[in-house]
C-alpha cells in the first residue's frame, strides 16, 4: 500500500509541476495565449478527477482520508478572517525583508499571466477558482494525509507537502514564488490537520487570488 501512496504522490505533483511550468501553462507554441492558459486551467481539473480515480481505484482509499468535519456557522468567518490577517502579515514581512535587502522579484510568466487576466475577468475568475479547488483537494486534501501515513509525523507531514507546494510554484520561473506557497502550505496544513476542514481553506485560497489578481488590473 505504501508504494501506491507514493506512486499517487508523484503522479500528483509531477501533473501539477507539467500544467505548472511555462511549457504547459501559457507557453508561446504559436497558439492563443488566452486559450492556452483556459487549457491549462482544465488540465488541473482533469488531473484532480485521474488522481480521485486513482485513490478509489489503485489505492484503494477514499480521496479524502481525512474525515470532512462539519463546523458550526460561526466557525467560518472566524477562520476565514483569522487566516487572511496571518498570511497578510507575513506577505507584509516578506516584501519589506525583500525590499530592505534588494531583492527584486521580477517574473515575466506572472507578468503575462497578469496582463490576459486583467483582459479577460471570467477567465480570471475562473483561474482563482480553479486554483483555489483543485491546489487545496491536491495538496492539503491528498497529499498531507498521505505524506502523514508514510512518516507518521503531523510535522513531517505539513513541512513536506508545504515543500512540494512551494516547489510546484516554480514554473512561474521565479524562486520568490516558492517561499510564500511554502509558508501557505504550512500555514493551512497546520489548519487542515487540527480542524479537518478543507472547505475553509478553499474559500480563502480563492479568496487571496481573487483579491491578489484584481489589485493587480488597472
């Protein structure tokens, strides 16, 4: 069983790192960037339904093996509000240490991204969204539960899978843009392992990309 749960953890990051990187996301082969980056979109669609297959049929297992733990209303905005201000705050250290030390974070890839979204706001939405379901049923849904029955480590479990999130954001071909999906990752698998609920944790990732694409439209 062990083997099929790593098999399952490389298939899924090394899906998510192809549609990831700017050979398979919005990549110039000649075509429209704008349909290109919609492709791309659906590929991580079509990646989270093989890797459900693959847990039901492979592994065995239910996609989510962790139990979804149903809160009561209040518990929502709490966490919602909550996790917002922490990851603000460090998004906030992090520019000002970039700044203080000179580090110019300069990615073209995100630059473009940028420029066909801000062209096009239901595609934006519709990335925001995506990114927001499938990264969270991917990484904190299948992977951290998993990485949890290899090393039997709730802190292995969170520090690995935040890792391979961080290391799955660099196809925007920027090292910058692996520190904060590395912190994110820590912060919400922390929140995922104690809370057992993902689908906080969707409504803020899309969240924090909505907000973080539309400051970047002018």
């Amino acid at each position: 069983m062990n083997k099929k749960i790593i098999i399952g953890i490389i298939l899924t990051v090394l899906g998510y790192v192809l549609i990831m990187t700017k050979f398979f996301g919005i990549a110039d082969f000649g075509f429209d960037k704008t349909l290109t980056l919609l492709t791309s979109r659906i590929e991580f669609w079509i990646l989270v339904i093989g890797i459900f297959f693959f847990a039901n049929k492979v592994e065995k297992n239910d996609f989510l093996l962790i139990k979804e733990q149903k809160k009561k209303w209040w518990f929502y905005p709490l966490s919602f509000l909550a996790l917002i201000s922490i990851i603000t705050i460090i998004l906030n250290i992090i520019v000002m240490a970039e700044h203080n030390f000179g580090i110019q974070s300069n990615s073209k890839i995100e630059q473009q991204l940028y420029d066909i979204l801000c062209a096009n706001k239901g595609l934006l939405i519709f990335t925001c969204l995506t990114a927001g379901v499938t990264e969270e049923l991917l990484f904190r849904g299948y992977l951290l539960p998993r990485i949890k029955a290899l090393t039997n480590s709730n802190v292995s479990a969170v520090l690995i899978s935040a890792f391979l999130f961080g290391i799955a954001h660099y196809g925007y071909g920027d090292i910058n843009r692996v520190l904060f999906p590395f912190i994110i990752g820590i912060i919400f698998g922390s929140f995922y392992l104690k809370y057992r609920n993902i689908s906080i944790l969707i409504i803020c990732h899309f969240a924090m990309d909505l907000y973080s694409m539309y400051s970047q439209c002018k």
